[in-house]
C-alpha cells in the first residue's frame, strides 16, 4: 500500500511539470510568433520532457520501492504521467482557442491551405481536404483526438522505458 500512495505522488508531480512544459513552450511559440511554422519544435520538446520525465518517475518509483519494479508498474506510472499531462494540455488548449486566440484555428487552415498550394494539389483536393480538417476540428473531436494520441505515444514510451528499467527480485538471485 505503501508504494502505491508513493506512485500517485511521483505521478500527480512528473504529470504536472510535463503538463507545464507543454504549456510554456506553446506560449513560447507564440510569444514569438512562430507557432505554426515552428510546431515540430513543440512536439520534440513534448517528446523529450516526456521520455525525461517517464524516466525520472519510474526511478522514482524504483527507489521506494528498494530498488525492484515490475514492467507494469511501469507502465502505470509513465501512462498516469502522460495522461495527467495530456488533461492539462487539452484544457489549456481549449482556452487557447477560445480565450487567447479565438481565430487560431482559422490561421491554422489558411496556413495549411498554402501548403497544400506550394505542394500542388488541385483546387478540388484543397477543397475535400479543407472540409474533411474542418469537420475534425470541433472541441470535442480534438480533445480526443490529443488524448488519444498522448495516450497511444505515453504508452509506447512507457511500455520500451519500463521494459529497459524493470528489476524484479527473481533477477537478483
């Protein structure tokens, strides 16, 4: 019982600090004015925290537990920080688009539909492709859609870190 009142913790608090590194480096990217052009350097930053954070949650774990950690136990901390992180991703989010740039989604589409241009698709392609993101970027639809993929990319993430950082007692003697 002892262990799994210290895995809430380890997860509540590596799920908060990757929840606000996610934050920042949005609010970063647009302070500068670089969100769209630069979203791939949100998705590494979000990549690395996470694996650093996975990481530094299961040693966590680890340590209290004297050294010994199953695989799915790891994986239950790298998938409960993940999701942690991805629900204060996706209310800050809704915010964004509602509250601090209620017209970003717009923004998004006109870019995107420069560089279906600069690509060379037809006017017709453009226009399917264009009706088809509209149609998938309601709240709802994207908020599961970013749980969803925080939660398949979390679990891959978990699943290769824990089987790297497993101990069990068996495989000490």
């Amino acid at each position: 019982m002892e262990n799994q009142v210290s895995s809430k913790s380890i997860i509540l608090n590596n799920g908060l600090y990757l929840g606000i590194i996610s934050v920042i480096s949005h609010l970063a990217l647009y302070a500068t004015g670089s969100l769209l052009e630069l979203n791939w350097i949100n998705s590494i930053v979000g990549a690395v925290a996470m694996i650093v954070l996975i990481v530094m949650g299961i040693n966590a774990y680890k340590q209290n537990s004297n050294g010994f950690i199953s695989w799915g136990q790891g994986v239950k901390i790298g998938m409960g920080i993940t999701m942690i992180s991805a629900l204060i991703t996706v209310v800050y989010i809704l915010l964004f688009m509602n509250f601090i740039e209620p017209d970003f989604q717009q923004q998004a589409l006109e870019f995107q539909r420069q560089a279906w241009v600069d690509a060379g698709l037809s006017e017709e392609q453009i226009d399917a492709s264009m009706a088809m993101t509209e149609k998938f970027q309601t709240p709802a639809i994207s908020s599961a859609i970013m749980l969803a993929a925080s939660a398949f990319i979390g679990f891959i993430f978990s699943a290769i870190i824990s089987a790297i950082m497993k101990k069990s007692e068996e495989e000490t003697y």
